[in-house]
C-alpha cells in the first residue's frame, strides 16, 4: 500500500511510529507502448535474455513456463538508490500459465522460476509464442509503501475491538487510503498489496514442506520452529492482472514473486517463492 508523508501524519501515534519504521521503499511499474521484444532494459512480455547455458524452464509436470517479463539489475538499482540486485544483470521471471499454481502447496516449487543472465552473454532464447506475450515498455515511479492492516507489524499494535465499539482508528485510517483498483499494481519490491492475507510465513512453510493450505499443516513443533523465518522473506515483483497484456491470474488476480533476503544477498534466485492471490 502506498502512503505519502501528509497521509502518514494523519495515522494516530502508535500506528504512526510503526509504519515510518517499516515503510519500504518500492518501484511501481506501469505498462507503456509495445517495444522490441529483445531489449535489455525492464519489461514485460517479450523474449527472455538468457545465459547460453540455460534451457527454457519447465515445470515437473513438463510443461514450457510462460516468460512474464524482466527486470534488470541497473535499472532497479539506480532508480531505488541501493544495490538491491546484481548489476549488469537481468533476472526473467517464468510461470506456469497452464497450471496456475497457488504456492501454499510444497509440491508447487518449480512451477516458476526466476532465471539470472549477465547482460555480456545474455541472449534471445528461441521465440516460443505460446509461451511468451507482446513486449510492454514499463514507466517506473519510486514511491512508499507501508505494511496492509493485516500484516504482522500493523496487526501487533491494534487494541481488541469488543461489540459495543462502533470505531476502530486504524481501520478508519485504513479505510482513508485511496488506491485505484482498477489500474494495474506492478510493484517491485516494498510491501505487496494484499488481496487475501499476508504471505510471508505462507513462503517460509512451504518452501520447506508444510502445506499451509491445510489447517493442520500449521499444527507442530517444526511449525513453531519455522516460523521465525517468515521475516527474511521480501517482496520480489509483483506481477497484477493486465488487460494491456491479455494476462489474468485466477480471477483477477495477483502473482507474488518472493526471495529470501539471505539469498538476495547472496544473488541467488533458485529458492524464490511465489504466491497466487485472488480478490
């Protein structure tokens, strides 16, 4: 969610001090013009640049992942202001379009993946049209984001409601944030815009083999044991329902592309999760 300064001193005290110390910095993407398919800057759709060494990724089941867009290093970095990804590097983003997994299910891995490609060697893979859609130029915006109302840190300071109380002051802030939903959030990085609830210990399960889906996947001591781990999950890229692009996830839903952030500092992008949410 996206806040600016004037918005944040209107939060009481308490939710005040909590979200100017987790806003995250992010960088919204909004789809532009068609632009060449090959080129090495951030985009959607398009062919994907990849290492000589690296085949096009398929899921377990064997099907082609379809190729979303890229990201590259530089261009993230110098518009954030920090090294966040590698320099000289794009990183693709695939999907399984035919299966759509959820990501609460471990036998979901490998249903996406996010391959890293230096810009020296990087190349074209062979156009496969059914994997890949028309190539989007992006126009990128730094903006702010803050913590969703259900997330952990915002969810820590809210006072029980009980019945006879007609007005809960973070819910009104809340309530008082304009996003328009019509128009597509494309977020790199910063905290992701829920449809459902929070994500990041849903990530820590089942990237190491507990089904969150299930109730009872939630229950135990490696549960208790895992779930200190759900912070070194960060957001990743955000990919939105596109009608620019002819891309719908579930009903009208999002893709969430996380890393841990051990394994963004040490470049690896092999264990990213992802996450399917609808409204």
């Amino acid at each position: 969610m996206e806040i600016d300064d004037h918005l944040l001193g209107a939060a009481a005290p308490p939710l005040r001090t909590v979200l100017a110390e987790t806003a995250r910095p992010s960088l919204r993407l909004t789809t532009g013009p068609a632009c060449p398919p090959d080129t090495t800057g951030t985009r959607l759709g398009g062919e994907p640049l990849l290492s000589p060494d690296t085949a096009w990724p398929r899921s377990p089941s064997g099907n082609a992942q379809s190729f979303l867009g890229q990201l590259n290093g530089d261009d993230v970095n110098a518009r954030l202001g920090a090294a966040l990804l590698p320099p000289g590097t794009v990183l693709g983003f695939f999907y399984d379009w035919q299966e759509q997994r959820w990501g609460f299910d471990p036998a979901d891995a490998g249903h996406w993946q996010v391959t890293a490609a230096p810009l020296g060697t990087a190349a074209p893979a062979p156009n496969r049209a059914e994997e890949s859609f028309a190539a989007h130029a992006v126009t990128a915006a730094v903006v702010h984001t803050v913590p969703a109302i259900d997330e952990p840190p915002v969810d820590a300071v809210r006072a029980e409601k009980h019945w006879w109380q007609r007005r809960d002051p973070i819910e009104d802030f809340y309530g008082s944030l304009e996003n328009d939903d019509e128009v597509p959030l494309h977020r790199v990085f910063g905290w992701p815009d829920l449809l459902q609830g929070p994500m990041q210990l849903e990530c820590q399960l089942a990237a190491n083999g507990i089904h969150h889906g299930n109730p009872a996947g939630l229950e135990g001591r490696r549960v208790e044991a895992l779930a200190p781990g759900a912070t070194d999950w960060l957001l990743l890229w955000q990919i939105d329902t596109d009608d620019e692009l002819d891309w719908t996830w579930g009903e009208s839903g999002r893709l969430y592309y996380w890393v841990r952030r051990q394994d963004l500092a040490a470049r690896n992008f092999d264990q990213t999760w992802l996450v399917l949410q609808c409204g």
